[in-house]
C-alpha cells in the first residue's frame, strides 16, 4: 500500500491505493500553516502499513537530489511554507522512501499512465486556476533538468487592448500574470464562475492560452496537451482556443484535430492524487534498486 499527497496551495488530499493507481481511502485536509496540516496529515498515514509516499506539491519545491535543500517548498508566496522542508518531515515520521515532485508534474503522470494520455510516452498537463504551472511527461519520464519546469511564468504577447498591468507579483504579465483565475477576477471585478456568458473574458483567456500552447508545442512537441484547474472548467474557452492556436500556428507544422490534441482531463479531478501515487510507487522501486545494487 501506497501513500499519496496532493499538496494544494488551499487543500492537502490525502489519499492511500496501490501501484496501478487505484485509491482506497483519502481524507481532505485545509492547507493552513506546517505545524496545523502535516500534524493531520502524518495522523492519517499512521493509521496504515505503508512502502512509500508520494508528494505532488505546490511550489517552487527543490527537486535537484544533490542540492542541500532537496525536498523543501521554496520561495513560495505562502510565506508559512516558505523553506518548509517537506521531504525531511515525511522522512523522520515515516521512515519510508519519499517520491517528491509538483503537483502539475504529478497530474501530468497520472494522466500518461490512467488518464487522457494513456498509451502515450509523452503528454503536457497544465493547470489554469490560482497559478498556472505545468508538467511534461517527455519519453516516458517526467521532465525535469536542474529544477522542474515553471512554464506558467513565461513572456506572451498583450492584447492590444487589454490595458491590465498584469497580477503577477513577481514578473507583473507573464503568462499566469495574465491569465490565471486571479488575474481574471481582478481584471473583471468578479471571479471566472460568474461571467460564463461573457465571450469577451473567454476570447481574450484564450488569446493568452494559445499563445503559450504554441511555445510549448514548438518546443516540447507533445503527443497530447491536457488543460485543467479551475478556470478550465469554463469549457465554452476550449474553441476560441483552437481558433486562435490555428492563426498563430499559420500552418508552419500539422498537428493533430485540435479538439482531440488538446483536451480536459481524463481523470477529472484525480490527476494529481492519482499521479502522486505512482510518484511513491517509484520511490519505492528506486529504494529496492538501491539496496539491491548496494547488497544491503
């Protein structure tokens, strides 16, 4: 039995199941400050015979195994959690094999191995909610080089006449500065939910979404591009996105019918825990190979 934690910026799920992903049980858990939720988190997993635990975590997390502060939350704007060091507690509670990653790099295995991506060896998962992050299964594995990929915060084109300053407290209108669900509240003057019927919100969201879908495709090239969160559950975005993807695109390479290419998720909202579960599944895997190579 496996352990799994989808560590959101408002929610911690908890969830336990097995290598194929499937959940058993799971417990949802208000993300306050360390002291308050890891006190209930670690009380939830003490009721059970655990290998290995898999963390999907809101970030910026350090994800370099050679780096000092490899398995802390970063420089998160939660400032409670900021240096939290995740991995360390898990690890002094449990003593079990920790399987430590993003959230989006955690929904994006889910979704390769159970969900809209099954079958293919590569898939990008993105999430437009609070943030916009995404993570990128790339020949069968999850992406990730000197730290994980922070795709949210890339530079986009204004609309000429969007005259918003941007929400992003670090690079003002990057992509999430821009686009994400707070961005769209504080341009607006209400929360995404409540102008459903408004074409001009969802036509400009998607001017911004395609033009990071063109980045990514031209530099990931991905078998299947996933878009979740919050803000993607307005499904009426989905056509002006593939609008304005074919206009950027211009016809420089074919892709897929866009509708097939780019679509929700298959595992609803169990992308994350699901993904996180393989997540301890391979921390496990990793920690036999190791014993064994090292006969210990």
């Amino acid at each position: 039995m496996y352990g799994a934690i989808e560590a959101g910026g408002t929610k911690f799920v908890c969830a336990v199941g097995d290598e194929f992903g499937q959940i058993t049980e799971r417990m949802v858990i208000p993300t306050t400050v360390p002291e308050e939720t890891m006190t209930e988190v670690i009380s939830f997993f003490k009721q059970y015979e655990l290998e290995a635990i898999g963390v999907g975590s809101f970030g910026p997390i350090d994800v370099n195994l050679q780096s000092p502060t490899y398995g802390n939350i970063t420089s998160t704007p939660k400032l409670a959690w900021r240096d939290f060091p995740f991995v360390k507690v898990l690890k002094e509670a449990f003593q079990k094999p920790i399987g430590f990653n993003t959230d989006v790099n955690a929904a994006a295995l889910g979704e390769a191995r159970q969900g809209a991506a099954q079958g293919l060896d590569s898939c990008l998962y993105i999430t437009v909610g609070t943030g916009i992050g995404a993570g990128a299964v790339v020949g069968g594995k999850l992406l990730q080089g000197w730290s994980h990929p922070e795709m949210g915060h890339i530079l986009v084109r204004r609309h000429p006449n969007d005259p918003y300053k941007g929400k992003c407290p670090y690079h003002g209108d990057c992509l999430e500065g821009l686009a994400a669900g707070p961005a769209i509240e504080d341009r607006w003057g209400e929360k995404g939910v409540h102008l459903a019927d408004r074409k001009d919100v969802w036509d400009l969201e998607a001017y911004y979404i395609a033009q990071a879908l063109m980045q990514y495709i031209f530099i990931l090239s991905p078998k299947r591009i996933i878009l979740g969160g919050g803000v993607m559950k307005q499904k009426q975005v989905f056509p002006s996105i593939y609008t304005h993807l074919k206009e950027l695109m211009n016809n420089y390479v074919s892709l897929p019918e866009l509708s097939e290419y780019i679509v929700s998720p298959g595992l609803g909202n169990d992308s994350g825990i699901t993904g996180s579960l393989y997540l301890a599944h391979q921390a496990f895997e990793n920690d036999v190979k190791f014993l064994s190579e090292n006969k210990i």
